[in-house]
C-alpha cells in the first residue's frame, strides 16, 4: 500500500506539448521473437494497431531521468536510484520511500505532416529503413553482420508531458531541470547505438497550457521551455 503521508494534493495540471524531429536515424527496439524469416535482425518498435513507428513515453523518461541523475551525481559513480536528488525524484518518482512522480509522459506518435510525407516515399520497410553493420572479430577475423531498422532522420514525433501542479513555489525549478534535461537529451541520443550516431534530436516546445486552479503564468513557463 502506498504511504499516505507522501502523497500530495493537486492544485492544477501543466500540459507541455511540442515536437521531437530525428536528425539521424533512430532505433529503439521490438521483440523479435515471433519475425518471419527474411525479416530485419533488429526491428523497431511500432504501434500494434497502425504498425507506424512510436516512440514509448518510458523511453523519454528513461533518458531524461538518466541524464539529469548523472549531470546531478556528485561522485564518479551513479548512485542508485532511490538515491538521486530530492528535485529529481520528485518529478520522475521514487519507490522507496513511494513518491509519485509529477511528470507523466505520452507516448510520442507521427504528426499527420510525416504521416503524408512517408505515402509520397519509398522506405526499405513500411515507414522504415535498413542500416547495414558489420563487426569484425579482432581474434579471428570473422565478419557478424546485420540488418538494423531504423526510423528514417526528418521524422517528426509529437511530444507532449503532463506535469502536476502540487507546490506553485517548486513549478519554476521543476520547468527549469526539465529544460535541462531535454538540452541534454538534444546534444545525447534517443534510442540505441547513439554511439554511432544513431538517435540525433532536435526538440522543440510549442505550447503550456494550465488545467485547474492554478494561477501559474504559462507564458513564463513557455519561455523557459523554450530558451
């Protein structure tokens, strides 16, 4: 049962809507298990019912989350979870002690414009591409080579993140680790094999609207967002 003492009430919702666009090719996996021969090695994960490629808000919070940790450790050893900053835990959740986190994210499916843009194309997979790597085995030489599906740079993803309005004191230093984090997000990567330049983004915030009684300027948000 959740401790009642962490829980918090509501004083308003924050929803943060924008844009995320791929620079590079970018794979973020699916189970394999059931491919049919002849298929990819690596397949990118898609929408069960359109099959168009998505991006699992899990994925987003994941990085961020994994990047505001590290930019916050204060050692050279990550520490563990439960024990990230207070700031951190409170906008992405902590099991122990139970503190639900403020922000919740969606996830991320194609704007109508990639939408259009892929039924003018030809893809190597419905909506995607195949990246062929190799690698050399440095004993013996011999080759392992694959085929990665990859969605193709120029996609564009919707972003959009609820956040819960419990302290209107704490909003502006959340909105400003959030930024942080997606500014970091924007110089790392989004997916696997960012390594090799895999999973460049570009993020852009277009819009903050505020639900409940909360008299929180989202003019002043926004522009912190967007700065």
């Amino acid at each position: 049962m959740e401790n009642n003492d962490n829980l918090k009430s509501l004083r308003g919702k924050l929803l943060i809507t924008g844009t995320i666009k791929l620079e590079t090719g970018m794979h973020i996996g699916a189970s394999n298990d059931f491919a049919p021969i002849g298929s990819v090695d690596t397949p990118f994960i898609r929408d069960v019912v359109s099959q168009e490629p998505i991006i699992p808000g899990s994925s987003i919070k994941g990085k961020l989350r994994t990047l505001l940790a590290k930019s916050h450790c204060e050692s050279y050893i990550m520490n563990e979870i439960n024990k990230d900053k207070e700031e951190i835990k409170r906008l992405f959740g902590s099991v122990n002690p139970v503190q639900p986190a403020r922000l919740q994210f969606y996830d991320l499916f194609i704007t109508d414009e990639t939408r259009q843009l892929f039924s003018n194309i030809e893809t190597d997979t419905y909506m995607g591409e195949i990246k062929f790597e190799n690698t050399i085995n440095r004993v013996d030489g011999s080759a392992n080579p694959r085929q990665i599906e990859r969605v193709p740079a120029g996609t564009v993803f919707t972003f959009k993140v609820a956040y819960n309005i419990e302290s209107e004191d704490e909003v502006t230093e959340d909105m400003n680790i959030l930024k942080a984090g997606l500014d970091l997000l924007g110089i790392d990567y989004l997916g696997g094999h960012g390594s090799r330049g895999y999973g460049r983004v570009n993020i852009s915030i277009d819009d903050v609207k505020s639900v409940g009684n909360s008299t929180i300027n989202t003019q002043d948000l926004l522009d912190i967002l967007r700065k």
